[in-house]
C-alpha cells in the first residue's frame, strides 16, 4: 500500500508581503533603538567628560580695612599772639586766612564803655544833650541875622529920608520899626553868639567821646606773616620739630589735659589771654606712635595715607614719611600739607596704609598657591592671568579682604586646574 504523501501548502504572495513588512519594521525598530542608544550614550559619556563652565565674580572694593593703627601729635611753627586788655572779640580774619606782618585780625571791644559812649554821642547828634540852648543851626541863625540886618539898614535908609523931607507923620512909625528890627537883631546875634559857643563845647564833647571810643577798642595785629589759627592749646612753643629728641613725646602727652583757648565771635577775652596763633611757614608734621608695639610701617613705603574720623565723618589725606634723627622706636615722623593740617585737632588717632592700595572683596575659595604665591586667576577676555594677592583679613564666612587688585575684576571663584595664560573660551557661558 502506498504511502499517503504531506500537502503541499499553496503559496500565497499576500501573506508573505505581510510578513516581509512586519519583519522589516521590525528591523527598523531594532536599528533605530540601536543607533539611539548609542547617541545617547556619547551624548552622555560627552557631557560628562566636557570641562566645567567657570564661576566668575566681580572684586568689591572696600574702605573698611583697619590699617595700621597710631596714635599722633600736631607739629609746626606757630607764633601765638595775647590780648592787652579785656573785653569781647570782634573776628576781622577768617581762620586760616592769609596775614601780613603788622595786619589787623581782631578787635577786643569793652561793649559797655562802647554802649555807654554811642548813647551820649547820639544825644548830641539829636541836640537834646544838657546845656545846649535851642535845637537851632548855627547856619540858620546866621542867615536870619543877616536878613534883620539887611531889614535894619532899609528902615534906617527910610527914617533918614523921613527926616530929610520932614514927613513929621510917618516919624513916629518908622522910629517904631526902627527900635524893633534892631531889638530883633540884637536878639540874633546874642543867639548866634550862645549857639555859637554851644556847638563848639558840643564839638569839643564829641572829640572827646570820640576818642574814649577808640580807647574801648582796642585793635591786635599779627606779628608775623602766616596763616591765622584762633585755638591756642599752650604746646605752640613745644610742639616742633626743632624739639624731636627721646622724650618729647612723653611730654605733649602729659601736657595734653592742658586748657585750649578758642577765641570765637563775640567771646569774652581777658587781658594777656592768647587769642589766636600765626602758623609761621607752609610745612606742617605729625609725629606719631604705633599703637602696637609688634606693628611695623614697611620700609618700602614712603608715603601713606592716613585715615582719622573727625565725629561722624571719615577723612583721608596723604603725608610722606620723613627720616628724622631723635625718634624712638615705634615713631614716624609724617609731612602733610598745611592747608589739610588747619582742620587737624593737636592729638588725633589715625590708621596707616600704603598710599595708592586699594581693598578688595572676593571669595574666599578664589585664593590659591601658586609655585609658592598667593594668587588668583582673573578673566582678561578668553584668557585668565594668576594675579598675586595679599589676604588681609577674613571679612564674612565666605569673603576675604586682599590687596593686590582693582575694584570690579573678574575673578575665577572655582580655579583648581586652572594654568596662568590658559584659553578658557570653551568654559565660558555663551
């Protein structure tokens, strides 16, 4: 018996099209998953392989920076000038005007005696005064006179021509006019004559006053050319530089509770109180005193800016340092100019710091060594630069103060790995 054979399955284009597209979209997927995959993982492998973008912060200046603390003394050359008698002072120069030697600064007035002396002058400008006869001038006393005179000689002239033509009837009258008008200029010149002595004993009165006035005021002139100084504290004759030696600076200190007169307007002067000083030249000095004995001035400092508050207020002026023989150690010996050493009290406190440094704020983590320096990297464009620095002090947690900068610098605050002179564009945020 024959073996019954497999049917043959009829072929069928439809189906196997079918299949044929669902394997190729099945490939498709597969490729597409692969090639994600792999872009994912060199995206991810990339970013996390690519430099870190660089942290940048702007310096911060500051004004706040101790400095080097001292403590210091006024010195220059002063002429002190004393009042004669006692009264009030009326002020004709501006402190720290310019003088000229023999010029006038000041008046010491004895304001009562002056009051007493303007109360009698005005009463006999007003012509009330004791002893004088009328309010009359001597000028229109005169011209009166002159006038009745006139009057006088006509009524004369008439009576005579009266007479001459024997008009008996008109005698009688023209001798009444005649003996009136000459009584009234009797009575003129007897005034003109009162009047006359009364003005001059006013004339005479009023010299008088006048002079006594001048008494009451007495004038001060400088002896000296110089500047003027209206506080006189008793060290003028002390406080020089002449006088610097071991020693000198014990001395201002023990003489520093001593009373200081400050003559101002209208104050009460007595007689041989000092009532203002002349600063004699141009150059004016403070010797000072490091506060700690361990704090040392640089030696490559040759000017300083010193620093005092004056109340509320802080100010700043620059003094060079001056090489002086008689200092003790801990001492400077500073010049600054006069013009800024008139506002200066005789004992201030003062800080030190290099002329021209300036202070700046950055963080804390910007600092770094570098071959054995202090630095930081700045951005100059797409470039950093190591710029050395000195750390002054911590100013916050996260903040210190450093020398060595300008304010407003871009400073690197992450620099680990950074190089002096290194391209950093691909670090930098678009």
């Amino acid at each position: 018996m024959k073996a019954k054979g497999r049917k043959r399955k009829k072929f069928k284009p439809r189906k196997f099209l079918k299949r044929m597209l669902v394997l190729a979209i099945l490939v498709a997927f597969g490729t597409g998953c692969f090639w994600l995959g792999r872009s994912a993982f060199h995206l991810v492998a990339g970013w996390r392989n690519r430099p870190s973008l660089l942290a940048i912060a702007q310096a911060r200046q500051v004004d706040t920076v101790p400095g080097i603390a001292a403590e210091a003394v006024l010195l220059r050359q002063e002429v002190v000038v004393l009042a004669d008698k006692p009264g009030h002072a009326n002020l004709l120069v501006d402190a720290g005007g310019e003088v000229e030697s023999g010029n006038l600064v000041l008046e010491i007035v004895d304001k009562n005696l002056v009051a007493q002396i303007d109360a009698e002058i005005q009463k006999i400008e007003q012509g009330v005064k004791q002893g004088t006869p009328n309010s009359q001038s001597l000028a229109d006393v005169t011209a009166k006179l002159t006038a009745g005179q006139n009057k006088f000689c006509e009524a004369m002239d008439n009576y005579k021509q009266a007479l001459r033509v024997q008009a008996v009837d008109t005698y009688s009258s023209l001798y009444n006019d005649l003996n009136k008008m000459a009584k009234e200029v009797v009575q003129l010149q007897q005034d003109r004559i009162l009047l006359a002595k009364s003005q001059g004993a006013t004339t005479e009165q009023r010299e008088e006053l006048e002079q006594r006035r001048q008494q009451a005021i007495v004038p001060v002139h400088t002896p000296v050319a110089g500047s003027v100084c209206y506080w006189v504290d008793g060290l003028e004759e002390v406080a020089k530089t002449a006088n610097i030696a071991p020693g000198l600076w014990e001395q201002l200190q023990a003489a520093k509770k001593e009373k200081v007169y400050l003559t101002t307007v209208d104050s009460s002067v007595a007689a041989g109180q000092p009532v203002f000083k002349v600063i004699v030249d141009d150059k004016a000095y403070l010797l000072a005193k490091l506060t700690t004995d361990s704090a040392v001035v640089p030696p490559e400092w040759e000017t300083v800016s010193l620093r005092w508050r004056d109340g509320e207020q802080e100010k700043t002026f620059t003094a060079a340092i001056v090489e002086r023989e008689g200092l003790e150690p801990g001492q400077l010996l500073l010049q600054l100019p006069a013009a800024q050493a008139m506002e200066l009290p005789r004992f201030l406190e003062v800080s030190l710091h290099k002329e021209g440094e300036v202070y700046c704020s950055i963080p804390k983590q910007a600092v770094v060594t570098l071959e054995g320096q202090t630095v930081v990297f700045v951005l100059e464009g797409n470039t950093v630069r190591a710029q050395p620095v000195e750390v002054l002090q911590q100013e916050t947690k996260k903040n210190v103060i450093v020398a060595g900068m300008k304010s407003g610098m871009s400073v690197v605050t992450k620099p680990e790995g950074l190089s002096d002179g290194q391209d950093v564009t691909d670090r930098l945020r678009k």
